[in-house]
C-alpha cells in the first residue's frame, strides 16, 4: 500500500534535486500549485493519468519516483 507521507517526501526531494518550484512542475503537467502542495504534503496523490508526465519532468522513472 502507497504511504502518501512517504511520497510526498520523495516527490520534494527529487523536486528540489531537480532545481525547480512547485509552480514549475504545475505548469509542465497542467495543474494547480495547490495540487503539488498537498502530493508533496502527503495530503493527495496526483492523478494516474499525470504520473507519466510528471516522472519525465523530474527526470526519474515512475518507479523511480515511488521507491
């Protein structure tokens, strides 16, 4: 089972090793700056359909941003 918390974490570490901002990664896969808080938050999880996107993005597999 997915630990949100966990992802969250994650998804900030490889934002931040990326050198971009919250609102740069929105932009890229089209949505909100509030989104990418509350994933990096632990709050949500983003969409299925953005994780391929998203992935690219930060330059990691998607297995690469879960583990």
């Amino acid at each position: 089972m997915l630990n949100m918390e966990d992802f969250g974490r994650r998804l900030a570490e490889l934002r931040r090793q990326s050198g971009l901002k919250q609102r740069e990664i929105a932009e890229h896969i089209g949505v909100s700056v509030q989104a990418v808080s509350k994933w990096e938050r632990g709050l949500s999880c983003p969409d299925i359909l953005v994780l391929d996107e998203l992935s690219a993005v930060l330059g990691v597999t998607i297995s690469e941003l879960f583990h």
